[in-house]
C-alpha cells in the first residue's frame, strides 16, 4: 500500500641567511636584481592588448604571419559570440526549470538485547550446546528514515542529478508516545537543517527500550524557491493549492486582465470584484500594494506526517507501506549550464596560452628590432655609428640631467661654425670684461687712502 500525500515537497629568513640589515652594518655593498619573470608577467598584464599584434611590415619577412592575423580577427569574433550565449544562459538560469521526480521513503527499526530476543537465543543455544554470550547491555531499539528518488518513467542516457535524502526537508521531528518519566531523556528528537551542513541518505534515531512504541514522524518539505499554501478563498479564485509568490501574484494578474479589473484612466489601479473585495476588504487596491496585501492569505505548507509502530519482538521491522513524494528537481540541462557558467578552468587555460602568445609575439617584436638595427649597421657603417653615438649621448644627458648641450657633438668642428656661436661669443666675452671691471673696482676701494 502506498501513501501520496496532499502537495508536493521539493526538492623571519632562515637562520644560516644573512639579512639585508646586517650586510649593510658589515659595509657590504649589494645592488637588488630586479626579478625577470615578475618583470615580464607586469609587461604581459601592462601591454597585452598591444603586444598581441604582429610589427608592422612583418609580412615581408614572414609570409606565414598573415595567418595568425586572420586567426586573430577570427579569434575577436568567437570571443564575442561566446560572451553572447554566456549572457544567453545567465538569462536562461533566472528561468528556473524543474523536473518532476519520485522520492520514496522506506521506514524501519532494528533491536538490540530485548528480553523475548534473548530467550530465542537462549533455547536456541541450549539446543545446540552453545555457551550464552549475552554482553549484559541494556535493551534498544534504533528507528530508520530513509528514501531515494525512483528511476524516471521514460529512461534517458543523461545523467540525473543525484540528491540525497536530507536534501529535500527543511527539518525533521520525532515523537515517541511513551512515559517521561521511565525516559528522562525526552520524546522529542529534531533535526534541522544547516548552512553548508553534509547531506545524508537517511535519519537514525536509537534509544534505549523494551516495549513497542508509537512515533509520529514529521517531515517538513524545502522548497526551492520557496512555496506557501494559499487559503481557501485564494486559493479558489486561483485554482491553486501550493505555489511561488511570484507565480501566485502572476495568477492575480491572469484574474484581473481576464475580468478586465483595471481602471480606465489609471491602469494601476485595480477595481475589486466581489471575490477581490472579499480578499482585500476594499473595493479597489494599488497593483503595487497586492504582493503586500497577501501576505496574510498565505501560510507555510503542511508537513508531511507518517505513524509508525516501533516494534521490538523482532531484531528488524520495516512498514509494510512505502511512502512516494512528489518531488521538482533542477533539470541535467540547467545543472550544465550552471556548471559552465561557473567553471574558471577553462578560462584559466585560455589565459595562460594568451600569456604564451604575448611572449611570442614580444620575442618577434625583439627580434624585428635587432634585425632593422643590424641591417643599417650594414648599409652604412661610420653614419650608423655616429647617429648611435649622439643618440645614446642624448639619451644619457636627459637621464642624468647634467647638461642641455650634447657633448659628443661639442667635439665636432661644426658644432662650432653655426651662426649663433658668433654671438655667443660676445656675450661671453663681455661678461668676462664686466667680471673683471667689478674686481678691479673693489680692488681700488679696498686699498683706499690710509
């Protein structure tokens, strides 16, 4: 025999190391090498957008780089498409489907050193001649609450999700009908469930006893996402038992289009019905105000209760009836989908073979450079040179600071022949004149009349 009950549950350094602080009180002078590899993974991060294109003119030398150029246009247009179906399934998920399933749930007892137990036992070790090896422990029963979903109506080859038993309840309550005063320890035993808390297969509750006992267990079904169970004037204006909120104020919505409830001028407001008015009490209500307005039809849903007798004239006992929720599980496409969406394996792989192609890509850059530079090295040896020349020179007076007039090209003759070198001179000149006209000058009032 099977039971189907009312609604549906758901689912410091070492110490041989010297540090930097002693080296410097023993004067010794050290200079810090910058890192290599830190310093190219800062240039990846820095240029990577840059550093991912090929020099120009390169095709001159590489015909074959004009393939990874395509391949990277290419490689622009999956990136985007990716990150389209990506916002496609993100969509998707806000969409919650589920899939109806079957849990059924098994409950059973097994005993320990009971008295009528013992006595089998005994008869049946006189009979054979075998001592009694009874360990003298107290009388027990343990009581046992398990389930596991059917197989699917229609087979598929794709792999269910798999819940375990707890999954589905939000807490579970035993009562023991038996006198508290023989039981100190109490007839009540409760579970509740516990963020990030391990599900189980089962619940097993063992207590000490010698006589059958009867249990109340009550199952209290997780929803996900929550439902609540409308009462009985809501519930036969919607036709609904057990349902979302959201799909509950949707149902609402469905009601007033259909009896054509909103006004003419404002559309938010809704003009109540008989049925309406007997709800909300009023003869019409703001569309915002109905989620608020519900709150007091709706109630939490009712456990799902199962009587069982607890019987220990036999080492194991199970009821002869079983018991089949109906259960909504997340379907195996949502559950992919949600897997991919939060999988980073993939995107980490792709991240490091974009590093890779950086490292290549910079090591051709590099190598183009040395290239143009030893091939006008080759053309034209002594200009090649002299250019290099001025051009490091500069490079390390603006480095330095030290000077604003290049002094490899004050070597040079001509630097000497340009035009403004003439007046250069004189006002060179001049203030040497100036200079020499003042010393004399304090010379003289110096050594005045004695």
């Amino acid at each position: 025999m099977q039971h189907y009950p009312q609604g549906p549950p758901m689912g410091q350094p070492p110490p041989n190391m010297m540090t930097q602080q002693a080296m410097a009180g023993q004067g010794v002078q050290y200079r810090k090498r910058s890192n290599e590899t830190d310093s190219l993974a800062k240039h990846i991060k820095k240029k990577r957008p840059t550093d991912r294109n090929m020099p120009p003119k390169i095709e001159a030398f590489v015909p074959e780089s004009k393939l990874y150029t395509e391949l990277n246009e290419f490689e622009k247009k999956l990136d985007a498409t990716i990150m389209r179906k990506r916002l496609d399934v993100q969509e998707a998920l806000g969409k919650p489907t589920k899939v109806k399933r079957t849990l059924r749930i098994f409950v059973s007892n097994t005993s320990s050193d009971q008295q009528a137990t013992q006595q089998q036992q005994q008869q049946n070790n006189e009979e054979e001649n075998n001592f009694d090896f009874n360990n003298g422990n107290p009388p027990s029963w343990t009581l046992k609450i398990e389930g596991r979903l059917l197989d699917p109506p229609i087979p598929t080859k794709k792999a269910q999700p798999v819940q375990k038993f707890t999954s589905f309840f939000r807490s579970i309550c035993i009562e023991l009908d038996r006198d508290p005063k023989l039981y100190p320890e109490g007839n009540t035993i409760e579970w509740h469930k516990q963020a990030n808390s391990p599900e189980h297969d089962g619940v097993e509750v063992s207590r000490r006893g010698d006589v059958n006992v009867k249990a109340r267990i009550i199952l209290e079904p997780e929803y996900m996402p929550q439902k609540f169970k409308l009462d009985a004037p809501l519930s036969e204006m919607l036709d609904m038992k057990l349902e979302t909120k959201p799909h509950i104020v949707m149902g609402i919505w469905n009601y007033i289009k259909h009896n054509k409830l909103q006004d003419a001028e404002d559309k938010r407001i809704i003009r109540c019905d008989q049925r309406m008015q007997e709800l909300f009490n009023a003869p019409q209500v703001h569309f915002s105000h109905i989620p608020e307005l519900i709150n007091s039809h709706l109630a939490r849903p009712d456990p799902i209760v199962i009587n069982y007798t607890i019987r220990v004239d036999k080492e194991f006992h199970q009821s002869p009836q079983a018991y089949d929720i109906d259960v909504d599980l997340d379907s195996v496409v949502r559950q992919k989908m949600m897997n991919t969406v939060a999988s980073t394996q993939l995107q980490k792989e792709i991240m490091g073979l974009d590093d890779k192609i950086v490292q290549c890509v910079q090591s051709i850059n590099n190598s183009k450079i040395k290239r143009d530079f030893l091939m006008q090295f080759a053309q034209n040896p002594v200009e090649f040179i002299n250019k290099w020349i001025a051009s490091q020179a500069r490079d390390l007076e603006v480095i330095l600071g030290e000077s604003k007039i290049n002094l490899e090209e004050m070597r040079q003759t001509d630097f000497y022949k340009q035009p403004w070198v003439k007046e250069a001179v004189f006002h060179y000149l001049t203030a040497k004149v100036q200079q020499r006209m003042q010393e004399l000058l304090n010379a003289q009032r110096g050594a005045g009349p004695q």
